[in-house]
C-alpha cells in the first residue's frame, strides 16, 4: 500500500519534470524554425476558430440555467434586483474559464493528442526528425502558442454570450427590469474579476493543451498498449487529466487570488 | 569509389532481454546500394534506425565520413545530408503531395519558395505525379504514395538514403518500379544507398552489396552473386526459405520490426 | 483546406475574440488601459464596515467612481481613498455617506455634492462623512431597551 503510494508520488513528479522540460522545449525549438507565422495560424484555427461554435452554444445554455436557478433563488430573498452581478461575477469569475477550457479540451485536445499519437504511430513523427525538423517546434509549440491566444479569447466569447443568456433568461422569459440586470453587469464586475479570469484561462490553456500534445506525442511510452489501443488509451488519458487539472488548478488559482 | 563513406563498429541494442543488434560490423562505400537480407524480427529496420540516430544505440560507434557520429539525439541533418524512406511512407495527411515534398526544403530555408516550386514540380514530373500536385495522401494509391515519398526523400540531394522496406505492400509490378527507380536515381545523383527488403532475389538486381542479419550480427557481407553460390547451410536455409514461403510481417508501435 | 483559407479563418478568429476580450475589459470590467483623468479624494468614516476596495461611488444614484484603497488614520478612523471621474467637479461641503444598496445589498459610498462654490483640489480631504446605518446596533438596542422597560 505504502509503497504504491511512494511509487505513484515519485512517478508524479517525474513527469511532472519531463513535461515541463517538453513545453519549454517544444517553445525554444518553435524560435529556430521557419514560418512561424503560418504555423500559428494553423494552431489558431484548430484550437480558436474550430471551437468558436461549441463555446457560444455552451455559453448561451451556460447563461440560461444559471438566469433560471439564480432568479429563483434570489426572489425568495426578494433580491432578484442583483441577477445581473450574481450571473456575471459567477461567469467571469470561475464558470467562464472552466467550462471554456473543459469545451476546448473535449473539441480541440482530444483532437490534438490523437492525431500526434497516430503521428507518432505512423513514425510521421521521426521522419521530420531525419528532415532536421525539431518535431517538438514543429508539431506541439504552436498548438501550445495558439491555446495562449485563444484560450482567453474563447473564455470572453463565453462570458459576453452567457450573460447574454441571463439576459434571456432572466428578462425576457422572466420579468425582470432589463434595466436592473444590465446595471448589476456593468457596475458590479470590476477589472480585477476579468483579469482573475483571464489568468485562469492562460493557465488552463497551457495545461490542457500541453498535457494533450504530450500525451500524444509520448503516445508510444506513455502506454502500454500498443498501435491504435495506444492512441485511444493515451487520448483518453489526455482529457481526462486535462479537465481534472482544469478543476484542481482553478480552485488553486482562486484561492491565491482572493 | 570504394573508400568507406560510413563505419559502423561494434553496435548494440537491446529492448529489456531481447538483444536485437549484439555487436554490428559494417562498412558502407560511397556511391554503393548496400542491402541488408535476414528474417523478420531480426532488427533491420532498428538497425537503420539506429544509423538515422531515431533509435539511441546502447553501445558502438558509427563514423560518417570519417568523423564520429554522436548518438545523443541532436539533430542529424547538421551534420549529414541524409534522408529516410519510411516503411510506411509517413507522409502528411494534412499536407498535399506537393507541400509533403516541399517541407524539409521550405523548413531548412535554404531556398527561395520559386525554387522550391521548380524543383519540387520537377521531381514530381520526373515521377508521373504532375496531376497529383495538390491531392492529399489518403487520395492517392498505395504506389503514388510510395512514389511521393520517395520524392520527399530525394528533394533535398541527399549523400545517402536509408530505405526501409522501400516495397512493402505493393503488387510485383510496383515493386520492380520502384527498385528501378532506386537505380535510375543513384546513378542521376549518386547517393549512397543502405535498403532494408524482404524481395528476394528482385533486390539483389539493384544491390552491389547484400549483408545478412541474424542473431544480432552481421553474417554474411558481399556481392549477390556471393551470398548465392555460399556454402553457409544457414545461408542456403534462408535463402530457399525466403524464395519460397511469403513472408508474415506484423506491423509494431513506434516500428519495432 | 487550403492554406489561405486556415490563415482567414483563424484571422477572422482573433478578430472576434480580441473584440470580445476588449468589451469584457473595458466596458464591463471598467478597466481604463489609456490613461485616465481621474483623481483621488479622501474622506474619513468612523466605520467604513462593508466598503472593500473596488465598492461603487455614487452621486444621485449614478456611479462616479470606484473605492481604491482603505487604511486606518492615527485616530482610528477608517480613511477611504476614492477615485473620482474626472469632469465632476465638487465643492467643499460635499457629504460622503457609507450607503447599503437594499437590505443586506452591497455597501456603496454616496456624495452628496454641496453648494459651497469652493471647489475640492485633489487628494483634499471630504470633512462632512456620515457612517452606516448599524443596523445590528440598532436592533440590539431596540431588543435590550425593550428588556429594560419591562424590569423598571
């Protein structure tokens, strides 16, 4: 039992230790190679453009439910007059980060760490090692770039279209003053929540996205399986501990911040 | 013609208890088509692994050119000119066959992109794949594909080429087109080529040099001719076992054949 | 997909992303990322209990600004950094009051500007301060005074 536990504790924190050095690596190799820009671009569109329509579904639904129960619960109060700032504070505050990044995760990491993994499997991966391409620049630093871009980038997409459906919620199915919701929106959220928000979704992007590359990358040593049970093994594991991390940093984050 | 471009000393690997290559001694000739015979599982293509520096050897030496070549994990094309054939082609997907050929020349940035625009096209031309400029891998057959990989393996003008299984899952006719144009190729550019094959005897036509593999080491190295007038049983034993019986290969992870 | 097509899409991305990012910035988080012509003013309350850096500054109901810092002066007083829009002008006899929006509602600070046609510089102390309502107090004192009447 003990020694599991030992085992597992010391297995942690060495890859903990190699996926930091396959980050940072990944982003020093990404500054040799050559264009970079339309590299980042492909990144930007796999992690931005191609999550676009999930995080605004998501948001919009995200907001109407949380109109709902919030308006309930407030009028037993006699209270719904702050709607406006309980749904906004709770969106930009945790909902907004979280549930953006767990979206991109299910859209753009699971993605990301299968189609490495059958890189890896096809040995793609080391016939750009036999061009000179440093595969680390070339494959998971600009999906790593794309998701520091584009994490805070779907995070506010997501607030502004799940306030939106408070709005919805809240005023338009619901009676109340649409007046009195935006005033809660607009003078109760102070820079300091958007920018706890923000910090959130570049920690998360960095985590999530990293964590999917390497686990795809790796796929061949990471599990035991080989072949296609490998890459699905290894996905797997990738967005499964993307969305625990996402969880377990965000309540670290939160705590440090308030 | 003949002096020893690449030395190979004393070379070792081993997966856990399984000692695949257990002390390799070999020498390749500039301009020479050295292939290399033996059973399936014996470490060929790990062999050429270890020389393109993908797989990191336990042990041994290999020279290029005279000059050591470290097994560390940089970088190889910094200090060679070399480019490998995969089993598999590894092509990408996501790429079309012109931007698959085009990459190891776009990304070393030694070249204008008209460059290479005209030397890609050229190449592809040369090859019957001009109408195929702008389709993906998965839209082309099994030899097309084959075919493009070879491009991208010649595209940068390499000193030697390492072809593993250069044929692998192509009909006899197939085959015999690309071994010709191994051929053709060396004799346009003159590069060194090292080829792993399981087609016996259709490669011996194109190899100057057949070196057998087994138990780890290097058991034979000669001419065909030698390797098929030899005396050895065992020799005598694969050889007929190769010509007659198809072989099975199992496709590994991460291409550990 | 062809190579210029990834490139518009994903620069059709970062367009409506930046533009979200800066709305949630600047219109609802209130961030000002140029330069701004607010000023500070001071005003000190005997309890500035419920005020927090961040809380509303209100005249007539119509916010002004925002609480930047709080810090106890040497007499015990809460002293109360307000940052003030620039464009309101306020006299001297202002009176800052420690407000509660609704019942149990946010705690805000609301000027009552004066009339006085002596202007406030800035970093100039507010002198006239109400503090809040202690509405504890209140109803303990309500509470025991009832207690009291009843044993004389």
């Amino acid at each position: 039992m003990l020694r599991t536990v030992g085992r597992s504790a010391l297995g942690a924190i060495s890859e903990l230790g190699e996926f930091s050095l396959f980050s940072l690596g990944s982003l020093v190799a990404f500054f040799r190679q050559r264009r970079r820009f339309h590299k980042l671009a492909v990144g930007v569109h796999e992690i931005g453009a191609r999550c676009l329509a999930i995080v605004s579904i998501v948001g919009l639904f995200t907001g109407l439910v949380l109109g709902l129960q919030l308006y309930y619960t407030l009028v037993k109060f006699g209270s719904e007059g702050v709607l406006g700032m309980a749904v906004s504070l709770t969106l930009i505050r945790e909902l907004g980060p979280v549930l953006a990044a767990l979206m991109i995760v299910g859209q753009a990491g699971s993605a990301l760490a299968s189609e490495l993994g059958i890189q890896r499997n096809d040995e793609q991966v080391d016939a750009l090692y036999t061009m000179g391409i440093d595969p680390r620049g070339f494959l998971v630093a600009p999906r790593l770039l794309a998701a520091l871009v584009c994490f805070p980038m779907l995070t506010a997409i997501f607030d502004l279209v799940a306030i939106f459906g408070g709005y919805l919620s809240g005023s338009v199915l619901l009676n109340l003053d649409p007046g009195v919701y935006w005033k809660g929106v607009f003078q109760s959220v102070e820079w300091s929540d958007v920018r706890g928000g923000f910090i959130k979704s570049l920690v998360f992007g960095f985590l999530t996205i990293g964590i999917c590359t390497y686990r795809g990358f790796y796929a061949h040593r990471k599990s035991k399986l080989r072949g296609v049970r490998g890459v699905s093994e290894s996905t797997t594991r990738a967005v499964v501990w993307s969305s625990v991390l996402v969880l377990a940093s965000d309540y670290m984050i939160t705590s440090l911040l308030l | 013609m003949s002096e020893a471009f690449i030395e190979v000393r004393d070379l070792k690997k081993h997966f856990g208890v399984n000692k695949v290559l257990d002390g390799i001694d070999l020498d390749l000739s500039r301009g020479l088509v050295t292939t290399i015979v033996g059973k399936s599982g014996m470490g060929k293509s790990v062999f050429l692994k270890c020389l393109a520096g993908i797989v990191e050897a336990d042990g041994g030496e290999i020279r290029y050119a005279g000059k050591p070549f470290t097994l560390s994990g940089s970088l190889p094309n910094n200090r060679l000119r070399f480019s490998y054939m995969f089993q598999n082609n590894a092509l990408f997907d996501s790429l079309n066959a012109f931007e698959n050929v085009a990459l190891p020349l776009l990304e070393s940035g030694e070249h204008s992109s008209g460059e290479v625009r005209d030397k890609v096209e050229d190449l592809l031309g040369q090859l019957d794949l001009a109408d195929s400029l702008e389709r993906y891998p998965g839209e082309l057959s099994g030899g097309m594909q084959k075919r493009v990989a070879f491009a991208r393996a010649l595209v940068t003008d390499p000193e030697l080429v390492l072809f593993d299984e250069p044929t692998t899952g192509l009909d006899p006719e197939r085959k015999f087109g690309i071994f010709d144009l191994i051929a053709e190729y060396r004799e346009k550019y003159g590069f060194t080529a090292l080829l792993v094959s399981h087609d016996i005897p259709e490669v011996f036509q194109i190899s100057d040099r057949v070196a057998w593999l087994d138990g780890g080491r290097i058991r034979f190295f000669g001419t065909a001719e030698e390797l098929e007038s030899g005396r050895q049983p065992e020799v005598i034993e694969f050889l007929n076992k190769s010509r007659y019986s198809p072989h099975r290969k199992v496709q590994t992870f991460g291409g550990k054949s | 997909m062809t190579q210029r097509t990834t490139e518009i899409l994903a620069g059709s991305f970062v367009c409506i992303g930046l533009a979200a990012v800066l709305y949630l910035t600047m219109q609802i988080g209130g961030a000002r990322l140029l330069g701004s012509d607010a000023y500070e003013l001071h005003a000190q309350f005997s309890s500035a209990a419920g005020v927090n850096p961040g809380s509303r500054v209100e005249i007539a109901g119509v916010r002004v600004g925002t609480v930047k810092k709080i810090d106890l002066n040497d007499d015990f007083y809460a002293r109360v950094t307000l940052e003030i829009n620039g464009g309101i002008e306020l006299d001297d006899d202002t009176i800052a009051s420690v407000k509660t929006s609704g019942l149990i509602g946010d705690r805000y600070i609301n000027l009552m500007p004066g009339g006085s046609g002596l202007p406030l510089a800035p970093d100039d102390l507010i002198l006239d301060t109400e503090s809040p309502l202690d509405i504890e107090g209140l109803i303990s004192r309500f509470a025991m005074g009832g207690l009291d009447d009843r044993e004389n």
